[in-house]
C-alpha cells in the first residue's frame, strides 16, 4: 500500500501545490505497481482474497520497496472480475485467483513473463489480449469519469491530490467569479446525467438567481434501475471527484451545504463517501474559509431506504427532511423552494463528478466532445445478453452497434440481438432495426426510450418482448407511491392487463386499451415515475406488436418465455424408453415403463423443464413447443413399442 503524507491544513493555492509536490516525491515513479479493482461487484467475485493473497506474496518475499499494491474501485470490465494491471506496461489479467499472486509478482512483475492463461480471450475469436489498452472492451470508450477509479486508492486523498485533484477548485476559486463559473458549466453544454438530460448550467442559474440568503446541492445517488451501477461504481472508486463538483456548485450557486443522498444497500459507497469527507476536511477543502477564499461549504450524507420513486428530486427531499419520500407537485421547482423550502440544485452522481474535468480543462474542451446539442461522455452499465458486461464510458453520439458489437462483444452463443432497454424501468425497448441508432438525448427520445441513468440491458432473440414489458410494470407499480391514482391504478391495470396476455387470457382490443391507458398516464401522472412509465409497454408495442398479437390470437409465446403458453411432449419416434424423465419428474406427470414410449400429462405439468433438462442429448426425445398445439397422436397417448433387435440397451 502506498503511504500517504502527513498534510496540515491547506489555507491557500500554494498550499495545495506544495503538498502535491511532496505526494508526488514520496512516490517512485520506476516501481511496478499492482492495481487491483475491488469494488463491490469485484468484491463478490472474490477480489478481497485476491488482495489479501497479493499482500501476503509482497511480505512473505520482502518487496515492500519494490512493488507498490494500489487497491481501487471498480475497474468497469466486470466480465473479467477478478481482474488486476500491472503498470508501466498495463499488463491486464483477468480471472485472477489467490493462488495466482506469487506466480504473477515472481514472473510477471519482476522478470517480465506473461503468463498466458490469465490473459483476455476475445469469446468470438479466441485471440488473446496483453495490455488494456488493446482489449476491444476498452478500446473504443472515452474514459473521463471511470479513467481515475484504475489511478486512486478511494480511502487515499493523496491518491486523488496525485491525479490533481481540488486543482479544479483551487482554480474556481482563485480565479473566477459564481457567475463565470456558470457561464463555463453553460458553455461547456453539460447536461444532467440523472435522467432527462436538462441543462446543468442552466439549472444552477436558476438557483443562484433565486432569493434566500440559504441555499443547498444536493447529490442524487439514489441508483434504483435494475441492472444500473454507474452512480454506485462512482462514488465506491473516486468519491473526492464528486465532492470536488459538489464544493464548485455550491460556491456557484451560493449555498453553504451540501447533502449526498444515497441508498443504504451501497454500504461500500457510504463507507468510502464518509472517509472522503473527513479527508477533505482535515486537509481543509471542506470548512470555512476554504483554501483562503472567504467561501465556506461542508457536505453530509444522507441515507435513503432504497425506495424507487425517492430517485425523483421533491421526494429525495422529502426523504432527507425525515418525511414520507413521496413527490409534489410543481413549481414551485426545487430551484425556488426545495430542502426546508430553500432555494436547492440537484443532479445526479455523474453530473457533479463532470465539473472539475470541465473547470481544470474548459468547456471549449468538453464541448468538442458528443454531438451538437449531447455533450461529453456517457457512463452506461452494459448488462444482460451480452459477451462483455460491464461500465462503458463512451462519447455521446456513438452508434448501439458500436456499443452491442465493438464494446460489448455480442451476443453469447452467437444468438441474435433482439432489443436493448435504456433509461431504466421507465425507459423503452430499442430493436435491431435501430443498431445504427446514435446513442443521445434526442434520439432516444425519439425511438421512444429514453437516456435515464444510463442503463443498458441487451435482450436476444429468446426474449419474450411481452413478458419483459410485464417486469418492467410489475416494478413501477411496485416501486409506486401511491399518492397519484393515474400512477396507482393505472400501473396496476396494466400490469393486469399485460399477466392475461401472458398466460393467454388475452383478448383482441388489449393492445388499443394499452396503448389508451399509457397515454392517460403519461398525461396525468404527478411525477416523473408515473409520466415515464408506460415507456417499456409503447416502446414493445411499436416494434413488437406482432408479438402481442401472437399472444393473443394464437396463444402462442414465439420465443418460448411465458408458461402458461409452452408445451412440453416427447417424440415418440425419439423417446427411448429409458426412464431418466419419468424419474425425474416432480409431479410424477410422465407415464410410461421399459419399451414404452413416455408420455408427458399436459393437465399435470407444471413446465419446469426437468424433462428437458435430463433427457440425452443424443436422443433428444423432449420438444419444448411456443404454444399449446400438441400433435394429435402424442395427446392419445399412442404407445410404441421401442425394443428392436439389434438395438443397444438403452438403460445401460
């Protein structure tokens, strides 16, 4: 681990410099250094024990002086957790074990020798990759936000002041005044990175102009999309990055506080959010006076319950003041009467962890990047049916295939891609046929989706487009407050309305009531949750309405999803007659002896797939069929006799 240096209080710019200086004359540049990503998600797959074992070889060999271990957050390419790099050469290896690690420092770190096993295979190509840089995971993203989690030790402030860090806030406040700092965030063409993509300087003008001697920022890090940990993977690997945002805003704005709200499932983001505060103020970036400006600014956490709808801007504030997290009605926007109805700005993790890169390099910089009117990079979780799952920072404006194809490696088992959901549970369903869809603000919106957050949840060619529209309503209505009946019982009818047509109690007009009912609710709904959340059900209908129909019309689930619209039964011509479905069948719903073709009772199947499962792949006998048309002679339950001469035991 690397030391850290004893720092007084930093009054001044100069301060700041010369402590800088000192961290980095501490620290030899020549020294290899191990960096292994332990976030959460590298954490679950044993990352811990990787450092732990890594620690012991350092010690058990006496390279205390001679390796430098980094221990950071999340790394962003959870497909090959666990995972490490060796720098200078950024020799990446993946599926690392504790038993690796005196291999990996003798061999690799001190003599120079790849160990080929640990490298990353290409799934569609098998070639193998050295450094990480080369692999194509990494290859085409735009790292900006995620480039410092694989450079800081989240627990080590001299970590972040190495990679200038407070040298943004240094500048802020040195040189430019709360309105010019808005002007730069302006110009920059930021936008909130939470959701609906409103302008972030904009929005902090908004703020700044509103009466009230005391004024508030908020960060929003209540992450609640299913499958999204971008906000999370932020705060657990470089939490000094968001505090830095955060003290330039409020300088911006004018407020003397500010609240990190964040869910208490994120337990490491907590812990290393809390440390980071503490460092900050023990090395004076937080306090009064901060670095000698006059201008004082202290941050607090606040944790939420985990409930969905407290991710919208009046309920998080709700949640804050110790209320029921439940939305209001607006205006009055939060930017006229927000925390204890004072003038308060929200955004999101991301967002904030923008501004020190737009203030230490310019918005004429930040703006080059991303299209016209979607500036800078975009973190999204890629997840689901995907080869590389993952975090992704690319340059708004980049096509889905590049994202699906190039990043994400495709789909496994060479299937084909059918759909990706973004923006969460309230965002929509995008086909194949908008591959070359660039990925901004406005295009989604007008694919009928939405940015969100930025989650990623790619589906194949196995996926029922109606059971999925089905989940996604199942959670908004779940995840909803109640305090609105559009939201409350729209949601609910639904949801009801989608369960029939999966279980084939569909009827014709449930599509036209659907897309009736959706439009209500976007209309009439208080908040954000309720106005996006017919999202997963119009987006599926646009490019999926065959699919709805042949729930309807056939009783038939095309991609062999739903239940109550699947049949299993066994080809009499393949059955062997070996009794391993019988036996295996928990309720005893197959029917058949030795030299008796089985049979599977349609009325008693439960249509767990056992059968299926446990029948040999070289019989192949079990057929799962999309719809409930058995053929006629497997339903009388014809019995064939399968011994022949000749043959070879089958039970043996």
């Amino acid at each position: 681990m690397l030391a850290e240096v004893k720092a007084d209080r930093i009054r001044t710019s100069k301060d700041l410099e010369d402590v800088r200086a000192r961290i980095l004359q501490s620290r030899s540049s020549k020294l290899p250094c191990i960096v292994i990503p332990s976030g959460t998600c590298c954490q679950a797959r044993g990352s811990s024990e990787v450092v732990e074992s890594f620690q012991k070889e350092v010690e058990k060999h006496s390279l205390r002086d001679s390796i430098a271990l980094r221990i950071t957050g999340c790394g962003g390419f959870c497909q090959s957790e666990p995972n490490l790099i060796i720098y200078p050469e950024e020799t990446y290896y993946q599926k690392v074990s504790p038993d690796d690690a005196e291999e990996v420092i003798l061999e690799t770190v001190l003599r120079g020798k790849v160990i080929d096993r640990l490298l990353y295979a290409d799934p569609n190509t098998g070639e193998r990759f050295t450094h990480l840089n080369e692999i194509p995971f990494f290859k085409k993203q735009q790292r900006l936000l995620l480039a410092n989690n694989l450079q800081v030790d989240p627990t080590s402030i001299d970590d972040y002041l190495a990679a200038n860090g407070y040298s943004a806030l240094s500048k802020v406040l040195q040189e430019k005044t709360p309105d010019e700092v808005i002007n730069e965030i302006k110009e920059s063409g930021l936008r909130g990175r939470g959701g609906a993509g409103f302008p972030t300087g904009r929005k902090w003008e908004l703020c700044r102009k509103a009466r009230g001697d005391v004024k508030y920022v908020i960060c929003n890090a209540d992450e609640g999309d299913p499958g999204a940990y971008m906000d999370r993977s932020l705060l657990e690997g470089n939490p000094h990055s968001v505090i830095e945002g955060m003290i330039i805003g409020g300088y911006a704005i004018g407020a003397g506080e500010g609240f990190i709200y964040v869910r208490d499932e994120y337990p490491l983001a907590v812990k290393h959010c809390r440390l980071a505060i503490e460092k900050a103020r023990e090395y004076g970036f937080l306090g009064n006076d901060i670095l000698g400006s006059g201008f004082s600014f202290d941050i607090k956490i606040s944790m939420g319950a985990g409930a969905f709808v407290c991710g919208e801007e009046t309920a998080l504030i709700a949640s804050i003041q110790g209320e029921r997290g439940i939305p209001r009605q607006r205006p009055p926007f939060p930017a006229k009467r927000g925390l204890w109805d004072r003038p308060t700005n929200i955004n999101n993790v991301e967002t904030w962890a923008n501004v020190p890169l737009i203030m230490a390099k310019g918005a004429s910089w930040y703006s080059k990047i991303g299209t016209e009117k979607s500036k800078g990079t975009k973190i999204f979780s890629l997840v689901g049916k995907i080869n590389n799952t993952g975090l992704v920072e690319v340059p708004l404006g980049i096509t889905l295939r590049e994202i699906v194809y190039d990043i994400g490696g495709g789909i496994p088992n060479s299937k084909g891609f059918k759909a990706v959901q973004t923006g969460g549970p309230s965002g929509g369903c995008i086909p194949s046929s908008l591959l070359e869809l660039p990925i901004d603000y406005e295009s989604l919106t007008e694919a009928g989706s939405i940015m969100g957050s930025g989650g990623m949840i790619v589906m194949d060619e196995n996926t029922c487009m109606v059971d999925i529209a089905r989940y996604y309503i199942n959670f908004l209505n779940d995840e909803s407050c109640g305090k609105c009946l559009p939201c409350r019982k729209g949601t609910q009818r639904m949801l009801e309305i989608l369960t029939d047509i999966s279980e084939g109690k569909g009827e014709e007009g449930d599509i036209g009531l659907l897309e009736e009912l959706a439009l209500v609710i976007k209309d009439t709904s208080l908040c954000g949750l309720g106005q996006t959340a017919p999202n997963p059900v119009l987006s599926t209908i646009r490019y999926f309405q065959d699919e709805y129909e042949a729930h309807i019309k056939e009783k038939r689930c095309p991609a062999g999803v739903c239940k109550e619209l699947i049949s299993y039964y066994i080809e009499p011509e393949k059955c062997q007659a070996c009794l391993i479905c019988l036996r295996n069948c928990p309720v005893e719903a197959i029917t058949g002896g030795k030299g008796l073709v089985h049979i599977i009772d349609q009325d008693k199947c439960i249509k767990c797939e056992a059968c299926l499962d446990v029948c040999p792949p070289r019989f192949g006998a079990v057929t799962r069929l999309s719809g409930k048309k058995v053929p006629e002679s497997v339903l009388q339950g014809t019995e064939v006799i399968r011994r022949r001469s000749g043959e070879t035991d089958v039970n043996a």
